[in-house]
C-alpha cells in the first residue's frame, strides 16, 4: 500500500527517478487490484463464450467450414452472426437484471484504469531515467492504446523492450548517459 501511495503522491512528476523495488511494488500493487476488480466481468465472459461455443449453429457453422474451406463463407459468416445475435441478445438483457456487481466491478476497473494512466506513465519514465534510459521509451505503451492495426502491435513489442528497461538495476548518475535532471 506503501507504494501505491507513493506512486500517486508523485502522480505528475515525470523528472527524477523510482527505484526498481518501488516501481514494481506500485505496478504489483495497480495491477493485482485490476484483476480483483475485473474477475466477476471474466467469470462471465467465461460464461456466455461457454454459451456462444457450444451453441448448434455455432457448432454446424464451424463444422461447415472444415469441411468446405473457401466455399460458401457468406453462409458461414450470415450464420455464425446470427447465432452470436441469438446468445448475446438474452445474455445482455440478462445482464443488467442478474448481474449488476459484474457491471460495477467492471466500471470501477475502467476507472481504476482511468485514473492510473498518468501515474504509471510517470513512474515508469523515472524507473526508465534510473535505469538509463531514455523517456521516448514511454512511446510503446502510448501506442498500446490506439486503436489502429499494426500501431498497437508495433506498441506492444516496443513495451517488451520497455519492460527489460524497467527490469534493469539502477545506474549512478555519473555513469548515465543522460543529462542530469535540472533541479535535482
């Protein structure tokens, strides 16, 4: 919790540096009560793919397209729209009615997620400037988040990078390469 608190105290503060046990004590701490939060959404999603996969029009529609590869995929496609529309009607009327703690839990780790954007940002641009690094690495894990083919796959392999940046030990300032933060 300690960490938790410490990351947001510095919510903005992209200058300076986070040690490595601090860093990943906050990302520790953010993402294991994302998990808490989203786990009733999974179990439900767990629930209606249960009900998407073993529905027969689904079955005979995947069925079909073993055995007739490129023929007919119009078919294939009208019908397996039309059995995803016949479990997922019922599904989110249901929704609302027998499972409002899914939907609250669900809005609160959209906030919780909301809220975290800028202090991870942050927190890991000072981890990056301990390890000696530059904060452009933050540019993946910007690009995760648009929504645009190829820019958010491009993102994801630089945010591996990023991490291994992130995993590194820390480095004096005088063996950085980077120039020193003014004011501290």
């Amino acid at each position: 919790m300690k960490a938790l608190l410490a990351g947001l105290r510095q919510y903005a503060d992209f200058s300076g540096t986070t040690a490595r046990k601090e860093f990943w004590a906050f990302i520790s701490v953010t993402q294991v009560t994302l998990v808490i939060l989203l786990l009733p959404a999974w179990l439900l999603f767990v629930q209606l793919f249960d009900e998407l996969i073993n529905h027969p029009r689904i079955l005979d529609a995947l069925f079909y397209i073993c055995q007739t590869a490129d023929i007919a995929w119009d078919y294939v496609f009208q019908e397996l729209s039309e059995a995803a529309a016949e479990v997922w009607e019922p599904f989110a009327e249901s929704l609302l009615q027998d499972h409002p703690f899914s939907l609250i839990c669900t809005a609160l780790a959209a906030l919780w997620g909301l809220i975290l954007i800028i202090p991870t940002l942050a927190i890991t641009a000072r981890r990056l400037r301990d390890s000696g690094h530059c904060r452009w690495w933050l540019l993946p894990l910007i690009m995760m988040l648009i929504p645009l083919p190829g820019v958010a796959d491009l993102g994801f392999i630089g945010s591996i990078i990023t991490l291994i940046f992130c995993c590194q030990p820390s480095i004096s300032d005088k063996d950085s390469p980077l120039p020193p933060v003014p004011g501290s």
